[in-house]
C-alpha cells in the first residue's frame, strides 16, 4: 500500500521521535474483516508489524478458533508508533495519526471493522456518528453502518491484551469471535 512509506516516514508527533519502526498493518489489503487495536508495544516497534506479542499471540489463538489466520484479514492500529513505556495514546498523538487509518479503511474498503479494546472503540464509534459506549458494554454487539460503497459492520471487541490480566476475558473473546466468525 502506498500509504504505508507515508506512516513509515511520518512526524506528525513527537512519537516519531523515540520509535524504532512506525506500524502501519499488515494482511491482506481486500480483506473482508479488519481489527484496528490502540497502538504498538515493543514488540511492533522492534519488528515493525502489528500484534507480535503476547497480545499477537492470543489474537493469533482467537482467529485460528474460527478457522481464520492473519492472511485473511488486515490488522493495524489507531496510533501507528509506540507511546513510551506503553502509555496510553494522548488525544493529540491520536488526532495525528487518525487520518492514516481513515485513509486504511477507505482503501482496503472491509465488511467488517473490529475495534479492539477502548480507544479504537472510542475512535470508530465517534468516527461513524454511533455514540462513546464501554467497550464491556458493547464488546461483540454489531453496529451498521450505510456508506457508499456498502454497508459496514462495527463488532467492538476486548484487546486481547486483557487476557493477561484477566484471564477470565479469554472465554468472552472466543465466545465473540464465534459471533464474529457467524456474523462476519
């Protein structure tokens, strides 16, 4: 994708400053479904791919649990650089960078938007006109939307993240998948 030497390249914010690589997705480029996280962690700034660690790894064990992998669908993020020490991404940092996935979106045109966790949930609720709900309120619950090209679904979900500190979360993950497996 062109866009990507753009997000490589990009200074918008002074989180281009401290990153080793910019994050810009990786997938297939007509996928159906794409999952939109918060940002990388260090992992994704070492390597320059989205969801390689430990968070990868659960988010790897969920799509194979519906009999998907990382080929059939594109995985980016809200903010395409590392905050320091995995903070959250400021309002400023994420203004920055939003036009990118925009512009992610616009192009690979998906069926399907998963938001994974608050801030890509905040994010593409508010960007589609449908409210700023929790994300433990409406994780696996399908918003539509009717837009040019066709409609599109919004299915938030719980980052997989969460599994390392709530382990119980994994059991409503697999259960949102399958809805998304049965849905998407």
């Amino acid at each position: 994708m062109e866009l990507d030497e753009e997000i490589l390249n990009c200074t918008r914010c002074q989180l281009s400053e401290k990153r080793t690589n910019a994050v810009p997705g990786a997938g297939d480029e007509n996928a159906n479904i794409m999952f939109v996280g918060e940002a990388p962690g260090r992992n994704e700034d070492e390597q320059g791919l989205p969801f390689v660690g430990r968070a990868g790894s659960v988010l790897d064990e969920l799509l194979e649990s519906i009999d998907f992998s990382r080929e059939d669908v594109y995985i980016t993020n809200v903010v395409k650089c590392r905050p320091s020490k995995n903070r959250d991404p400021t309002l400023k940092e994420i203004k920055a960078c939003s036009p990118y996935l925009d512009q992610q979106i616009k192009e690979i045109d998906p069926e399907v938007l998963v938001p994974l966790g608050r801030f890509a949930t905040e994010y593409l609720l508010e960007k589609y006109n449908l409210g700023n709900e929790k994300i433990s309120r409406v994780h696996g619950k399908r918003f539509q939307v009717n837009r040019l090209s066709g409609s599109l679904s919004i299915i938030p979900m719980f980052h997989p993240a969460v599994v390392a500190y709530d382990p119980s979360k994994k059991d409503v993950l697999l259960e949102d998948f399958k809805e998304l497996r049965d849905r998407g």
